[in-house]
C-alpha cells in the first residue's frame, strides 16, 4: 500500500511520528510532500499535494496534518474525490474506512499526543471499506 502523507508547520513533529509508526508495516510506503521546517506554510498546499496523489493513484491513502487537522481536511475535502475524514478517536478512524470510505486521514498535531495519534493512524490503514 502507498500513502502520500503531508502537514503544515504546525504539525511537522505529528508527521515524523506518523512516519515511524508506519515503518511497523512492511507492505506500507511512505512519500513525505512536506513541509519539513517550522517556517510558515499554506496547508490547502499541502492538502494539495496529497490529494494529488490520491486521487492519480499514486497513492492509495493520504495522510494530511495541520494544527488542529480542520483547516487541511477542509482544503483535502475540496479535490473531487478525495473523501478526507479528521479524526481524533480510533473508532472515528475505523468508521471513515468501514462506512465512509475515506481515503485521506487528517488529524491535528496541537490537538492529539503521540500515543492516540498513532493508534488513530493503525485503525485507519488497518480497516477497509464494508461497500
Ligand atoms: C497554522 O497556525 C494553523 O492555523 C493551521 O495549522 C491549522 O490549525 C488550521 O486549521
């Protein structure tokens, strides 16, 4: 599986550790879009490129970060077919695969720690559509 994973500034740490928690997948690739610093960024940018990704199927799933996850969901949810859910709980996660094949996962790097993000982030890849 390719996933394409992007956030702004305000969630640069939140995505190195999403990183490392899908090193725990063999089958899973990672393509990191940025941003890489903490200087200011646009996250529809970001939002951007991964979308991009996605819905060239480059990318099976997209991961998109920012502060509080709203802003870049936002922004992921204008690309025609991108069906992005944020997400602060694992059953949310689960749920966005099973019942509302969502293909971009947005969460916020101010909002969630370590811990619950990459639980958020294990349930999402881990679950598939029910159709
Ligand atoms: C950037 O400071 C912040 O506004 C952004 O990361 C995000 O939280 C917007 O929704």
């Amino acid at each position: 599986m390719n996933i394409t994973i992007g956030s702004d500034h305000g969630a640069v740490a939140l995505k190195d550790e999403v990183k490392m928690v899908l090193k725990e997948y063999e089958d899973i690739k990672v393509t990191d879009v940025g941003t890489f610093g903490t200087e200011s960024v646009d996250y529809p940018d970001i939002a951007e490129k991964v979308c991009a990704d996605v819905t060239s199927g480059k990318a099976d799933l997209g991961i998109v970060l920012c502060g509080t996850g709203i802003g870049i969901s936002i922004a992921a949810n204008k690309v025609k077919g991108i069906r992005c859910a944020l997400c602060n709980d694992v059953y949310s996660a689960k749920k966005a695969r099973e019942h509302n094949n969502a293909n971009v996962l947005a969460m916020g790097g101010r909002v969630l720690g370590f811990g619950p993000a990459g639980e958020i982030v294990r349930a999402f890849v881990e679950s598939s559509f029910e159709g």
